[in-house]
C-alpha cells in the first residue's frame, strides 16, 4: 500500500512538472518527452501494484479510497474512481472521505 501511495504522489508530482515546463517558453520537446515518459513509468508502476494490493485487501476502505483517488487525478479514469469510491463508502467510511489523503 505504501509503495501504491508512494507512486501515486511521485506521478503526481511529474505531472504538475510538466505542466510548469510547459508554461515555461525555453522548455525543449525533449525534456518534456524525458517527463511524459517518467510519469507513464509511475502511472503504470502504481496502478499495477493499486491492483495488486486491492485484489488481496479488498475490504480496506482507506486503500479503496487511495485507489479511486489515484485513477481520478493520474489515470484520468473517472468511472472506475467512481466504483472505487462507492466501494470505500460500503467498507463503512460514510462521513469519513473528505479527511482521507495520501500526502
């Protein structure tokens, strides 16, 4: 799970990288292609290993909740968060989402 979330941050991290290269003017098609790829490693990295670990615990809410989180701000796959998050809310933490973070 620490692994999974340590990703996730990272991924996040290099997106936001990008973004500010890319509202930079001296920013090189090169340095940008050198991040996109670092960020793929780490959105690949951490969902294979999201996956891993909510096949084997998939009753841990507070990891559901992760996981939904991690497929809406770094997969961009708003569907599958979405189960994710309704699945955390039935392992019982109704009232408790808004104070769950991964940082």
């Amino acid at each position: 799970f620490k692994s999974a979330t340590r990703l996730h941050r990272e991924a996040v991290r290099e997106a936001r990288e990008i973004w500010v290269s890319l509202h930079k003017s001296h920013t090189s098609v090169s340095a940008i292609e050198r991040m996109l790829s670092s960020l793929v490693h780490s959105r690949d990295a951490a969902l294979s290993i999201y996956r891993r670990v909510v096949e084997r615990y998939p009753r841990n809410g507070r990891l559901l909740y992760c996981y939904g989180r991690f497929l809406e701000e770094v997969a961009h796959d708003p569907a599958a968060a979405q189960r994710a998050y309704n699945a955390a809310v039935r392992q019982g933490l109704q009232g408790g989402l808004s104070s769950l973070d991964i940082d």
